[in-house]
C-alpha cells in the first residue's frame, strides 16, 4: 500500500478499497490506513460501509473522498455507506463496483441509489457528472462548459426536471450519447449524426428497442463473440466459445 501511495503522481488522486465489510476488522481500518499517512487530499476510499461516524468526520476533515458502490454493498453485505457527508462538501462519486456484484451499469446504479433514500436525485446527478468526474481527477469533465470534453447524454424529455428524468432512465431511454464530441450509441433515427461526424456505425438493438452505435466501440468484442445481455446486431448468432476474449480495456478505449 505504501508503494502504491507514493506512486501516486502529485495531484493525481489515490484509490483504495476499504471498510467494506460490517464487522470490526473494518471498523478498524481507516485507523490504519491513517497510521501508514495514507489518509489524506488524495484519497479515495472505495466502499467505507464500515467507517463508524467518528471515521467520516475524520476522512472528511482530511479531505478525502468516498466513492460510493450501495448495489454491490446491499447485494454483498445487506449495509451502504452514508454519502451525505462527502455529498455535502463535493467529495463523492458514484461507482458500481464490479458487475459481478453491483449494478449493469451507471444508470442502473443511480436508480438503486436512488432507491436507498441516502441521496436526493440533484445529489446523485451531481455524483455522476461534476462532483464525481472532479473526485476521480477529470477536473474538467462532468460539465457542458467551453473548453471541457464533449460528453452528452440525451433523453426524451418529459418535464420533469433533469435530475429526476436521469435518476428513473436505463439505457435504452437514452437518445444519445456523444463522448469526446464523437456519438457512441444513439436510437435508429440519429444514424444520420454517425454519417455528418465521419464515424462508421452499426445498426443493432439495445433491450428491445432500434439503436445504432459506434463501430470502434462495438467491434472489439463483435471480433470475438463477446456476448452483451440486450445487446445484438443483425448477423448475430451468439456468443463465440472458441476464442480468447480481447484486452478488457480494448472496448472503452475504442470508445474514446
């Protein structure tokens, strides 16, 4: 742990997962982690479901941030952590650990999220853009400001206000997303801004419903058979048991 702090890059933030358990030995461990001077600005506790109050206060008050995974925690250990202390002072960000034990994904996340009654929708909102893309060191990220990358997520909206129309939707409600200013994954009557932007697509569809996405994002694991619940594309006859897998970063990198 000691080598992993100090290679941590000045500035850049620190991860560590931690207290994720009930019991003593994670009551104990901030305790710990402070002994070894690994508690400070730079880091990110992971879980902290077993941070007693006088824990938080200490974290909080050395600038720590929680990075807050309630799916996993309930389905693992039947307890969350308390976000609102960080909340309150724009040191936490919603994470969703592995899909193994957590959510299918980020808007799955902030609907389980939402469900606890630990945050309110203009907290979790905040917890998924700029609050949590300024935790993780993406500063500029998280926001729609000149200058900042072009990250967009659209949904039909229905006049309910933003954070709450966010807090209910799953991804196939989503009617665009555009990341670094190229489209990802749009419905079937967007294919046209894939074509405008020079970014070769394909037509598939997402949990029922007509969706096109970026070939650079889908390709790595179409290459190798890679299935994706809800996710399929004409052509497609299931998951491949005679290759290896690709690189698991191969698919979010091609997005970028």
């Amino acid at each position: 742990m000691a080598a992993s702090l100090a290679a941590t890059p000045p500035g850049r933030p620190w991860f560590v997962h931690l207290a994720e358990g009930t019991d003593g030995r994670a009551a104990g461990e901030l305790a710990a982690l402070a002994a070894c001077g690994g508690l400070g600005r730079a880091t990110r506790l992971v879980h902290g479901v077993g941070l007693t109050p006088s824990d938080v206060r200490s974290a909080r008050d050395a600038g720590a941030g929680l990075v807050w995974c309630p799916s996993s925690n309930t389905n693992l250990l039947g307890a969350v952590a308390e976000p609102g202390p960080f909340a309150a002072v724009r040191r936490a960000a919603l994470g969703t650990d592995a899909r193994l034990t957590g959510a299918r994904d980020i808007l799955d996340e902030l609907a389980h999220a939402a469900g606890s009654g630990r945050a309110v929708p203009e907290t979790l909102l905040d917890l998924v853009t700029a609050a949590g893309a300024a935790l993780v060191g993406r500063p500029r990220a998280g926001r729609l400001t000149r200058g900042a990358p072009a990250d967009v997520v659209v949904v039909c909206d229905d006049g309910r206000p933003p954070a709450e129309q966010l807090v209910g939707a799953r991804r196939a409600d989503l009617r665009l997303v555009v990341a670094r200013g190229r489209p990802v994954v749009a419905d079937a009557d967007l294919a046209y801004l894939f074509d405008a932007t020079g970014n070769p697509k394909r037509a598939c569809t997402l949990d029922g419903r007509p969706k096109v996405v970026l070939e650079a994002a889908v390709a790595p694991v179409a290459a190798v058979g890679i299935a994706e619940p809800g996710l399929t594309w004409p052509g497609w006859t299931g998951p491949r048991t005679d290759a290896p897998g690709p690189d698991a970063g191969d698919a979010a990198r091609s997005a970028q």
